[in-house]
C-alpha cells in the first residue's frame, strides 16, 4: 500500500443533509423578516438541525492502513486488522418507506459482523477498502 489514507465524510454528505435541515431555519428568517418580528426559540431551534447534523457527520472516519482498518461513527468505533476479515459484503435491504438501502458489514472470521456505514463517505471510499481486502486476501 502506498500509505494511509482517512476518509471523512464528502462535502456532498454536508450539503444534502445540512442543506435539507436548513430549510425550517430559512423559513423562520423569511417569516420574521416579512413580519417584522423574531422569535429567537423558533430561530434558535431550527438553526441547530443543520448544525447537529454537521456534527453528527463531523464524527465520521475510516482509516485504511497497511496493518488495517479504524472505522469510527457516533454508535460505534473498532479497529480490525486484515487477518481477521473474511470479507467485505454489500448488500441492498429493502423494505420501508424510503425504499431499498445498501447495507455494508464486515465479516470476520470469528462470526462476528460489523457494520460499516459508507454512504457519508466519498465514492472512492469503499473502492478503497474493497481493494485492500482483496489485495490482502
């Protein structure tokens, strides 16, 4: 391996999610300025959606290093070296309302699964990994 590499979640991640949760907070500046008055709980309270989404997403890494793989979100955070992975899957989950998701684990070979959440990362991400696996195989 060349050396390295972090990933952190895309600026695509930040704009999609930040930006939808913005929207009730440039509401409530659009109603106060057409108003004429402010309500700063109103303000206050949609202004941190985007702002506890970026955080939320600030929490995201994977790291791939020549020994293995640290993976960290708010739910969880591992490190697991190469021999212990069996494999990488990704799979389509369907159901629900919002329709098919993909789902990435990583299986090892003592049985136990770990999901990994790619889809904050960039595209290249999960190429990354999955070449990394293959290369160790």
């Amino acid at each position: 391996m060349t050396g390295p590499r972090t990933f952190r979640t895309s600026p695509g991640s930040y704009a999609a999610l930040c930006g939808v949760l913005s929207v009730p907070f440039f509401i409530w500046v659009w109603s106060a300025f057409s108003r004429g008055t402010v309500d700063p709980r109103a303000l206050l309270i949609s202004a941190s959606l985007p702002v506890a989404a970026a955080v939320w997403l600030a929490w995201y890494r994977l790291r791939i290093d020549d020994s293995g793989i640290e993976y960290r979100d708010l739910r969880r955070s591992f490190y697991v070296r190469y021999p212990e992975v069996a494999s990488l899957k990704a799979e389509w989950i369907s159901g629900g309302r919002f329709g098919s998701v993909h789902r990435f684990t990583l299986h090892l070979h003592d049985g136990r699964e770990l999901p990994i959440n790619l889809k904050p990362f960039p595209r290249d991400a999960y190429k990354a990994l999955s070449e990394r696996l293959r290369s160790d195989a």
